[in-house]
C-alpha cells in the first residue's frame, strides 16, 4: 500500500514521519466488476487525495479513471464536462464535500453510513454500508427497462385482467380513478410470472 507522508519537526529537527492511507473497501473490487459486467462502461474515481495515493487506489479497484486533488466543486465541473459529452451519470458519494456532485449528476447516490447532507440530496441511499446495492440498483432497473421495451401482447393483457377479476376482485373501473394503478397492477402479476422482474420485485 502507498501512503501520504505527513512530516514533523520540532525546533527544526524532523522528529516523526506519519504515513497515512485511507483502506480500500473490502467489496469496491467486487462491484467495480459486476458493473462494468452490467454494461457500465466507465468508472470514475474522484479523490481530494493526492496523485500517488489515487493511482495505487484505482490500480487495485479496477475503475477506468481517476482525478485526484479535487475540490468539491471540481468533482461536479467533472460531471457538466461529462454531460456536455452526451453521456449520462450516476454519482456516489457520502461525505459532505460529495454534495456538488451528487446534485449536479443525473443520478445521486449516498451511503446510508454517510453525511446526513449527501443523503438528503442524493436521489437514492443505500441502506446498508455495502456497495452491493448498486448493482442490485443497476439489475432491477435494466429488469424494469426490458418489461418497458418488451410488452405484453393482448393475451397476456386479457389473463392479468381476468387474474384480477378473479383473485383480487379489481376490474378496470375500480382503480379509484387511477388508470396507472391498474396498469401497474397488471404489470406486476405479468412480471411475478416470468422474467427478471418477479427476481427484481
């Protein structure tokens, strides 16, 4: 492991060297993979730390870039620069000089074991202090995407309306005025029945 050193000195004597390095979180090798096998083809780090210590990081986790010395506001000109480039973007962030960027991004993520501020402005928080939740996140949203792209035919349509009818004593007319309830309601006895989506749900 590389470190920062921190020099101490003392009537002009160095008296201590102190080493310092953040640890690398035991599951950021894992998920760095499991996205980049989702389809996410590029993954950034962004560090206050220095040079030296941000390339043995990001040599370990195996992320595809990485910007070191970064003011708060520098990490959210990083992500207009990337909108300006056409592409999308998700930030993840827990501290409170994260905030910038998380607002900037089309998609904040806070760590529930983070700044109470990077929670309140992020879109979504992982509940539990494990980076899983974004490629649990990444499944459920492409399982929801395909349901979109794929749709049912008119057969499906009709049994998930009988299904209602029958077990659930719902029909088309007494959704409470609510047309997406009862599309939704379909959706979701469609997707329970096959597909990723009744995994998802």
């Amino acid at each position: 492991m590389k470190y920062d050193k921190l020099a101490l000195f003392a009537g002009g004597e160095l008296i201590s060297v102190l080493l310092i390095a953040d640890p690398i979180r035991e599951d950021a090798v894992r998920v760095v993979r499991q996205l980049h096998s989702l389809g996410v083809d590029k993954i950034c780090m962004m560090t206050k730390d220095s040079g030296r210590t941000a390339a043995s990081v990001a040599a370990k986790v195996g992320v595809d870039e990485y910007h070191y010395e970064l003011l708060p506001e520098d990490k959210a000109d990083f992500i207009r620069r990337e909108h300006e480039a056409g592409r999308k973007v998700i930030m993840v962030g827990d501290g409170i000089n994260d905030t910038p960027a998380l607002s900037e991004a089309d998609v904040g993520v806070a760590i529930n074991s983070g700044a109470s501020i990077a929670k309140q402005i992020a879109d979504i928080t992982i509940s539990e202090d494990d980076l899983s939740g974004l490629v649990y996140t990444k499944r459920l949203s492409d399982a929801l995407m395909k349901r979109i792209d794929d749709p049912y035919g008119p057969e499906e349509h009709d049994a998930a309306v009988e299904r209602l009818e029958r077990y659930y004593k719902i029909r088309p007319g007494d959704h409470h005025g609510s047309p997406g309830l009862f599309i939704f309601l379909i959706s979701f006895i469609l997707g329970s029945s096959k597909g990723p989506f009744s995994r998802a749900v």
